[in-house]
C-alpha cells in the first residue's frame, strides 16, 4: 500500500468476511487486530494466519455493542501498535422476529451492535487518523437491510444509520486525508470453498445476474482497495457488492 505499514482493525473477524477482511490486509502488508466477543481460539487461528504472511496480529477479545468493552480494546490496540490507520466495522447480529413482537431490549441490542459500535470505534481512531493526515473507515449495511426486510426492522433502522453515518464522516474528515465507505454485501457464502453448493433458496439465487451467491473473498477484496492507496479517491459511496442484484 505504502511504505509504511498500516494497522488495521477489524471487528467481528474470527470468521466468515471479517476473517477474509483480515487476511487481504494481511497480504497488503497491514498489521492486523483481530476482534471477537465470544470465540477465542477462533480469532487467535485468523491472527496465525495473519503473522503467517509476514505481518504483527493481535488478538484484541470484546463485544462491540459495550461502550467499556470498545474502550478497553482501543487502549490495547494503541498500546501495542500506536496507531490504527484502518477500521473497518464488520461485526453485526441479525435477528429476525415480528415487529410487533420486538421488545426495547432486543430493539435495543441490535441498534449497540449493528450502529453504534461503528460510531464508537470510528471515534476511538479517527483522532490518530487526523493526527497523521490519512485513514481509511469501511463500513457494512446489507443488501437485505437496505431494501427492508420482513421481520429485520431494527437491522434495517440501524444499517441506514451506517450509510447515514458513513456519508457524514466522509465529509466532515475528507479534508483530513480519510476515506469513509459502506460495502453491501449481498447473498455470500459462509466461506471460501465456492458457490456450487448454494442453500439459498433457488427465488433469491434468481435474483443473482451472476446466478450463484459470492464468498467472503469478494467482500475482502472490495474493503481491501477502499483500504489502498489506489482507492483513496473514493469517499461517502455505498458500494453494493451482490452479484448485480437490484438493491
């Protein structure tokens, strides 16, 4: 990317995209903070993948949804790697229910989860990012949660937040030399082993241009070129990326 090595955060990265995400860092030469809430052993196996391909990873455990716990986590990161040039928030739940049956604490969880934790961790690292002159934010919606889903109000409240939040950073910090994008994802499979064997029903595959679901290395691939360099001149975009699927 550069000559100097970046770090990167990225949340909810023990499996699936956010492990993806982590690895196309890794190959781009960045430094890598790993996050889980739950699943250790997990994160550490993605962190080894990480140093294996010649860069630092540090496993940084907690649930982005608590305001403390997203504390925690930044005092560990800036301690250990000074600076973290990189953020890109993964990390999401996706509960569905009747609307009519959603209580205020579920209501609730989802809304700490799946939007405020961005707003939190974009501002736990954007003062380092302004310091230096240069940093880049990914953010994540749905192609679900964008169109509106039945029986995903309070994810679909939350990710127009993100595209909401994500269009407000990326003017108010663009004369600071930072990115801020939205990736929406569309149907994608739960790793990278292919798409022959798809279990999405055959009406949302036909939805699909591409006729078939993508990996989580597509994914990575997009929030790695937002990350670069070359992507520096691409800000406050929602970039679906979904096999050509009407969003």
């Amino acid at each position: 990317m550069t000559t100097k090595t970046r770090t990167a955060f990225v949340s909810g990265s023990g499996r699936k995209i956010g492990r993806a995400i982590v690895l196309e860092l890794a190959k781009r030469g960045c430094n890598v903070i790993v996050n889980g809430s739950k699943n250790r052993k997990a994160c550490e196996a993605v962190a080894a993948e990480a140093e294996k391909l010649g860069v630092k990873a540090l496993v940084a455990m907690g649930d982005v949804g608590d305001a403390k716990a997203i504390a925690d986590m930044e005092a560990v990161a800036l301690k250990h790697f000074a600076q973290v040039d990189i953020l890109a928030n993964n990390a999401a739940i996706r509960p569905h229910g009747p609307f009519l049956e959603t209580t205020d604490d579920e209501w609730q969880l989802v809304l700490d989860i799946d939007l405020t934790a961005s707003f939190r961790l974009s501002r736990a690292f954007l003062p380092g990012m302004v310091a230096q002159g240069w940093g880049r934010i990914v953010n994540f919606t749905g192609m679900n949660a964008i169109r509106g889903n039945i029986g995903g109000a309070p994810i679909s409240a939350a990710k127009h937040g993100v595209w909401g939040l994500t269009k407000s950073l990326a003017k108010e910090f663009g004369s600071n030399g930072i990115t801020v994008n939205a990736i929406s994802p569309g149907p994608i499979a739960p790793d990278d082993a292919g798409t022959a064997a798809d279990h999405h029903s055959a009406e949302m595959i036909a939805q699909i241009p591409l006729g078939h679901r993508g990996t989580p290395s597509h994914v990575a691939a997009l929030c790695g070129f937002l990350a670069s360099e070359e992507g520096g001149f691409v800000t406050g975009q929602m970039i679906a990326c979904n096999g050509g699927a009407a969003t």
